[in-house]
C-alpha cells in the first residue's frame, strides 16, 4: 500500500518537475546574445535592407549603358483637312477654267501617253478627273488633302556611345552600395554596444539583488537573536524595535533590485529583437568579469582605422570628389546612336485588311555639345566644392571628437580599476568588521547600532565593488564600439 502511494506521488510530481523545466527561463551568454541580436534586431535588418535597395539602384544606373528600347503606336482621326493652294489666286479661275481645268490640262497628256502604252492590251483610256475642291467658302478654291484616318507603330532604341558624365555617375553609384555597407556595419557595432550594455545592467541589477538579500537575511538573524535577548531581558524594547526597523527597511530594497533585474531584462529582449514575453536569464556574473579588468593608461596604440563614422566620412567625400569630376564632365559633347523603324497608313475608312503600310525607318548618330547653360552647370559645380569643404573639416572635427571619446573610455577604466581595488581591499576590512560586530553582539559587548553600522558599510563596499565591474565594462563596451573593434565587415 505505501509503494502505490509513493508510485502515485511521483507519477504526480514528474509532470509537475516537466512543466517547470519548459517554464524555466532559457538562460544566454554574452556572446548568444549579441548572436540574437544581429539575427533579430529590427535596425539592423533596416539596414541590411538599405544595402540591398542601394545595390538595386547601382544595378539600375548600369542599365543606362545597353540600349534604350521602346514601341509606340497611335491613331489620329482627322477633323478638318489641310486645303493646299496651287496657281497665284482669283485671276487664275478667270476664264472659267479655274484650277481643276489647269490640272485636267497639265495631266492629260500625261495620261493619254500612258493609254498608248496599254493600247492592245484591253484598258479602255481614262482621262483625268480633277479632285473635287471643297466647297467651303474659306477655301478661295484650294485642294483638301490627307485621309481621315492615320495610324503608326513603330519601335526606337537609342544606346549612349560617349558620354563621360554617365561613365562617372555609374562610380558614384557604386560608392552608395559601399555607403549603404559601412551604414548596416555602424548599425551591427551599435546593436553589439546596446546589447552589452543591457546585458552587464542585468548582471549588476542580480549583485545588487544579492547584496541586499544578503543585508535582509542579516537583518533577520539579528532580529531573532534580538528578539531571544530580549525575551531573556538581555536586550531593551528600543533594540527590538531597532532590528524590527531594520528587518522592515530591507524589504523595500529586495523589491527595488527585484524590479531592476525585471526592468533590465525586457531592456535587453528589446535590444535583442526577440519577443518582450519571451522568458530569458543571463549566465554569467559581474565576479566572473572582474579576472578580465587591467590597467589601459596609453591609447597610442588605439587606431580609428575601423570607425565606422569616419569610413563614412571617407565614402562621402570620394562620392564629393567625383560629383566635382561628373559635374565638370558636363561640359563635354556626348554621342548617342539612334535607330527607328515604323509602319503608316492613311485611310478614309476602317478596312484594315486593305491597308496598304507603309515603312519608314532610319539609323544615326546625334552629337551633342553643350555651350550655354545660363551659369547652371558653373554653380553646381561651385557647390558641390563647397559641400567638399565642409565635409573635410566635419571630418577634422568627428576625429577630435572620437579621439577624447577614446580617451574618456580609457580614464574611465582606469578609475574603475582603480576603484574596484579599492572596494575589494575595503570589503574584506568591512566583512571583517561585520563579523565581529555580529559575534560581539551575540555575546553582548557591542550595540545593536554598531552591528547596523558595520552592516552598512559592509552593504557600501559590495556595491562598490559591483559597480565598479559594471563600470569598466561599460566603458570598454563603448571604446570598442568607438574604435570598431566589436564588428569588421568582410
């Protein structure tokens, strides 16, 4: 009967043991998280999207090389004829012959040697009939001409042959894919900072924690012993009331560190890209960092080689630089080739199988020289140099600025090592100190307020010591990021 029940009891627990194995938290190192990161995070997935668009434009500007090709078609339907004149005017008509009687003139005789031609073979002789004038009175006796109806279809191409200004803006273009590239780097070595940044803030977040369940476990301990002297009228009612007071004020601390580790990880899902419900912890500690802290004092052999914001700098300033030349291209003549063939028929009526087509097509060569542009060309040109200039000397300038970054970094680890000696030497002297204010007190030769001092202190120098690992991480974080160090493109 006990065997059923402890089988019963732990068939129970296993599922119960399952369930709070798939609810623990996953926990990540630095280095998978950094992973995550530029697998998921939203910014850089822009700008990877932005390396892709600027590569389509590059691809698009190469297609002004090979040849333009279009087809075209159109109708025309013809509301009011061209009239066309023939003779000098009124006088010409005097006489009743008029114009159609001139042209019935000219042309018989043309049409009667072209009778003789087909005498014998069967075609009876056609004299010419004048076309009917029109009638409209604005006419003064002119001749309509043209169809009601005018189609044309053809296809054109055109192919660029010399032209230095299109050469020189197919370079610019691909110096935008190289802009587009550093940009997505700057957004990868960003990403990286963020995330280590949020990641050591979780790890002092859960020191701190520890720090303070640490001084309420202490606080407790103290009350109980308190709380037996004080039932063996060894301790007076303000000491109870002391421990009470302190057990009490540690509890709001527990929840405040409580609340930063939550707090500072949703800052680190965010940064990460990843679902902000998603159940993550860290694995590591600020102790396990602290082996890693040295002394940086010189930062000559700190490069901006790789700093992303100055390697845009430079492709900006190339792209300046050949603008200048593209612009300065455009006072030079450029030749084109050109081809055209198209079909055309004239009709009065909608017969299309009796249309009678006719082509028209052509090849050639277009050169065109430029000589007055009303000064347009000149000041482009003196403002792309001005654009040069200010660009040179923002590049002088963000090098003064990455320099004294570096250099803030580098004093800023220093201190933080500095510090976090400091704190260690100041926390063996203040556990020490704790430990035998809590025995003296246990044995009643201390106070219960020099056991709170000693506990304070105690409290002072892990945080101290805690935060000064946080520091020298962060600053290190942010040199690396400075220098380019974190990601180097291929």
């Amino acid at each position: 009967m006990v065997s059923l029940l402890l089988f019963g009891i732990l068939s129970i627990a296993a599922p119960a043991d399952t369930i709070a194995q798939q609810q623990a938290p996953a926990a990540i190192t630095l280095d998978e998280a950094i992973r995550i990161a530029l697998d998921k995070s939203p910014t850089v997935k822009i700008a990877d999207m932005e390396v892709q668009r600027a590569e389509f434009a590059k691809k698009g500007s190469y297609a002004m090389l090979y040849p333009q090709i279009s087809a075209s078609a159109s109708y025309q339907r013809t509301i009011k004829k061209q009239v066309m004149y023939m003779g000098g005017g009124d006088d010409d008509d005097e006489g009743g012959g008029g114009m159609s009687s001139m042209m019935s003139g000219v042309l018989d005789p043309i049409m009667y040697y072209i009778n003789e031609l087909y005498k014998g073979t069967g075609v009876p002789y056609v004299p010419y009939v004048a076309p009917a004038t029109t009638t409209d009175d604005s006419s003064d006796g002119g001749i309509a001409v043209g169809r009601w109806n005018t189609f044309n279809a053809g296809i054109m191409a055109n192919m660029p042959l010399i032209n230095a200004q299109l050469w020189k803006s197919l370079e610019i273009s691909g110096e935008s894919v190289d802009l587009a590239v550093e940009k997505a780097r700057t957004s990868r070595l960003e990403t990286v900072n963020q995330v280590k940044q949020a990641y050591f803030a979780v790890l002092l977040a859960k020191e701190a924690k520890n720090v303070y369940k640490s001084v309420y476990d202490n606080a407790v301990q103290n009350l109980e012993l308190t709380q037996k002297k004080y039932n063996a009228s060894k301790a007076s009612e303000l000491d109870l009331a002391r421990a009470k007071t302190t057990v009490a004020n540690a509890v709001p601390d527990m929840f405040n560190s409580e609340n930063a580790i939550y707090l500072s990880l949703w800052q680190l899902k965010a940064v990460m890209g990843i679902d902000l419900e998603a159940e993550i912890d860290v694995q590591d500690s600020l102790l396990v960092y602290s082996d890693s802290m040295s002394r940086i004092i010189n930062d000559n052999d700190l490069t901006l080689t790789n700093n992303s914001t100055l390697r845009q700098l430079e492709i900006q300033a190339d792209q300046l630089a050949n603008t200048i030349k593209m612009q300065r291209y455009g006072y030079l003549p450029t030749l084109s080739l050109a081809f055209s063939y198209s079909l055309n028929a004239m009709t009065n009526d909608f017969k299309f199988e009796e249309y009678h087509w006719t082509p028209y097509s052509y090849v050639g060569l277009s050169l065109n020289i430029p000589i007055f542009s009303g000064g347009q060309k000149l000041n482009d040109l003196r403002q792309s140099q001005v654009q040069h200039n200010q660009l040179a000397i923002q590049r002088e300038n963000t090098e003064r600025q990455l320099r004294i970054s570096i250099r803030q970094s580098l004093s800023t680890m220093e201190t933080a090592v500095k510090s976090h000696e400091s704190a260690l030497d100041a926390l063996e002297s203040a556990q020490k100190a704790y430990d035998i204010a809590a025995k003296s007190y246990e044995i009643g030769r201390s106070t219960l307020t020099e056991l709170d001092a000693a506990q304070l202190a105690l409290t002072q120098a892990q945080l101290a010591a805690s935060t000064a690992i946080y520091n020298y991480l962060v600053a290190k974080a942010a040199l690396e990021s400075t220098i380019g160090a974190d990601y180097i493109a291929e």
